[in-house]
C-alpha cells in the first residue's frame, strides 16, 4: 500500500462529517478504498463527488465526476480529476456523461439518479468493471442491484456489482444484508 493511500485511509477513519452539510457520510471509505486497492482502476466514473474522489485520485485513477450542485465540487488541481456539471434535470446526459463507458474500471453512485445510473451501467460497462452503490440499503434499489451477475454488501449501507464473480471475493462483507 503506497504512504498516499495509508494517508488518505487515515484521514477517511477520522472524518465523521461533511465538509458542506455537517451529516455523517463518510461510513463508505474503507470498503471503497479496498475496491480501490484490489482493482487497481484506472478510470472511474463517480456520481457524487466526496471522500470517494479523494481515495480515487490517492489510487491513480483518473476520476471523471458527475455533479450538479457546485457546492459540492471539490476544487481540486489535478489532471486526473474532469468535473462534468450537468443539471439533474438534464438526466440523459447526467446518467450518461460519456458516450463509451468500456475505459471506466470503477462506477461509484451517490446521486439523486441511482436507479437510472445503475440501469445505464448494466447496458454499457465492461464485464469486469465494479459498480459500488452507497446507500444500498435501500430496497428501491435492489431491483437495479439485480441487473448485475454478482452483488455484495460490504456493509449495511454499501454494495458492489459487476457481471464478473470477483466482488464475491471482496474480503469485507456483511451477510446480514442481502446479495
């Protein structure tokens, strides 16, 4: 694990809140950053930026992040972060900011769109690539969650997908939540 990543997984363990809204929404970050860590990614497709850009970047990835409230874009220097800033109203090109999804390794959706994300993902992502959903609990998104071969709850409130049976291998899991 490169000192970035260690560094990046410290901070996640000690913030509690968010920045902008003072809610607790970092329960996420270390399972994300196993994600991160076993596949290496090295594009990723993020709706909803936060704490998930920031581990994203500290893994090499570049990091394409789909917002439509600017304050929620972080003001980053990087090369490897392109915000795309689409009114949610605008939900075709918001669910679908690039035309060809088969560069992207990583999904992660934290968006008022999930349903529509997740449905567009399992028409257009590779076979390998990794879905991670935060607020999986939800059962309005267990519908969408089943359009993909492989799920797993990492914990309560965050899932990942993918047509490939690598994520039943994700270390991390909670079998009280449904696969």
């Amino acid at each position: 694990m490169s000192k970035v990543f260690l560094n990046c997984f410290e901070t996640c363990k000690c913030i509690t809140a968010c920045e902008h809204s003072g809610k607790t929404c970092q329960s996420y970050a270390p399972e994300y950053l196993e994600v991160l860590m076993e596949v290496k990614p090295k594009v990723v497709l993020e709706w909803g930026p936060g704490m998930n850009t920031y581990l994203a970047l500290a893994a090499g990835a570049l990091v394409h992040s789909v917002e439509h409230n600017p304050i929620w874009i972080p003001h980053l220097h990087s090369t490897n972060f392109i915000v795309h800033a689409i009114p949610l109203e605008d939900v075709e090109n918001y669910v679908m900011p690039l035309k060809d999804l088969s560069s992207v390794d990583v999904f992660f959706i934290d968006s008022g769109h999930r349903e529509r994300c997740l449905l567009e993902i399992s028409k257009h992502c590779r076979g390998d690539a990794i879905i991670c959903l935060h607020d999986a609990q939800r059962e309005r998104y267990h519908p969408y969650l089943k359009l993909f071969d492989y799920v797993k709850f990492l914990n309560r409130g965050f899932a990942v997908a993918s047509f490939h049976e690598r994520v039943l291998h994700f270390p991390t899991g909670d079998p009280r939540y449904p696969a």
